[in-house]
C-alpha cells in the first residue's frame, strides 16, 4: 500500500479539558458526528447525542460509557422546529447547562440543476442550514443566562468553492457560513464563540461508495494526496469547543489536505 493511500494513525489527543461541560452533537449516530462526539467525551465533556435513529444513539453512548465518558441520547429529528426545541430543555433540564453546541447533521441529495427536484432542494438546505439555525437560536439563550458557550458548525469546502451536482449541498453550506459570521458577532459580547469547520473529501461510507478510480482521482486533486479522516475533523471541532479558544470567533477552520488552498 502506498503512503499516500495509507490511513493516518490517531495521535494523542488534543489535551483540552472540558470536565463539567455539556456538549450537544448533532448527527452523532455516525460519521463525522460520532468522532465529534467521542473526542469530546475523551476531553471529559457529557456529550448529547442527538440523532433520528434511536439505536444507533443506543450505541454510540455505550461506546462512550465503555470508555469512560459520560454521554445521553436524545432523539430528534433537526428539521422539526419543536423536536430542536424539546431537546435543549431537555438538556438543560436533565444535564444542568449547555457549554457547546456543535451543529454537524447534513444530508445529500446530488444531481445537476436541470434534474433537481423542489423536493430535494428544500429537504438539503431544511436540514443542513434551518436545523443549524433552530438549534443556535435555541442553544444561545442558555448561553447567554451563563454568559459562555461554544457553537461550532460543520459546513463543506463545497460551500466555499461550489461543486458540480451540488447546487442545494453547496448553498446550504455556503449559507452556513454566513450564519456562522453573522451570529458570532451578535453574540461575542456574552463570551459566546461561533466558528466553523469545512472539511474536505472525508474518508465515510459515503466517499467509499464513488468507487476507488473515482477516489484514486479525488486523491490526485488533494495536496496531501490522500483522504481526511474523521478523526481530524473532531480535533478541529476539538480546538475550538476549548475554553482556551476564547477570541477565536466568526472563522472557518478548512480541513481538506490543501486542496482548495
């Protein structure tokens, strides 16, 4: 196997303390979010999962007890206003506070413009731009009574450059971003930071399924030649969920191996 295409090793984690914090992780069943959710456990935060599937929270917080951490699973589906809602009294309710909020729940639906439906515009960017903006505007209230907090948004690097088959994923992401700028001025007086975290191609079983001379040419395009893993994402969102990242705010950490420079 050539380095180039060899998996990264995780290193020691990133020793950031957050013992008595609560994180709420959206779309932490899998992917991307259970890596998110696990490295804040690791740092000793009691991590929220939040997630549509029922089981497949079962599982990730038995992952998490096993090892140590602390975490507790409410369901919830992100593009309910009233589910979003429900889960951040909840939290407060059952946990006492909410320190981080980290809004990663996206979906898909690609195909060209002239082929894309009203239906798979309006369910990407409900998902993955309304279901982040419910969740802030809930979470910061909170926030704001303890006048601290942490918002990190995963947006895309699609979101920056664009990117062919993806006019819904890409303004979604894109519109994350604004969001992120906009809310992080409106709430930096009340200690309350708001970033982003645009990953590039992420190894998943989503990037798995374009098949390896698809990916042998993703990687081509990459500086680093090679795929991201979910872990790096999760020392991103890491760094900024830290107390220590307190005047970073309004930003977009881009995690993609170089490839938009």
């Amino acid at each position: 196997m050539a380095d180039s295409d060899a998996k990264t090793s995780t290193p020691k984690r990133l020793h950031v303390d957050l013992t008595g914090q609560v994180a709420v992780v959206t779309g932490a069943s899998q992917g991307l979010g259970r890596a998110i959710a696990e490295a804040l456990a690791a740092s000793g935060a009691t991590v929220a999962l939040v997630a549509r599937s029922v089981a497949k929270l079962a599982d990730v917080a038995a992952v998490i007890r096993a090892a140590g951490g602390k975490a507790e699973e409410f369901p919830c589906d992100v593009t309910k206003g009233e589910d979003i809602q429900r889960v951040v009294d909840a939290v407060i309710e059952k946990l006492g506070r909410l320190d981080v909020l980290v809004n990663n729940a996206g979906v898909t639906r690609d195909t060209l413009l002239p082929r894309m439906s009203d239906e798979e515009w309006d369910e990407v960017l409900t998902t993955n731009l309304r279901g982040p903006f419910l969740f802030m505007r809930a979470a910061s209230r909170p926030m704001m009574q303890q006048r601290y907090g942490r918002i990190i948004n995963v947006s895309s690097v699609s979101g920056m450059i664009g990117n062919p088959g993806q006019a819904n994923y890409s303004s979604s992401k894109a519109g994350l971003i604004g969001l992120t700028k906009t809310v992080a001025k409106e709430l930096a007086g009340r200690k309350i930071t708001v970033n982003a975290v645009s990953p590039g191609f992420i190894a998943s079983d989503m990037t798995a399924a374009l098949g390896p001379l698809v990916l042998d040419e993703v990687k081509k395009r990459v500086p680093a030649k090679r795929l991201g893993e979910a872990w790096e994402i999760a020392e991103a969102v890491l760094f900024l969920a830290a107390p220590s990242s307190g005047y970073i705010t309004a930003q977009t950490l881009v995690v993609d191996g170089g490839l938009i420079g």
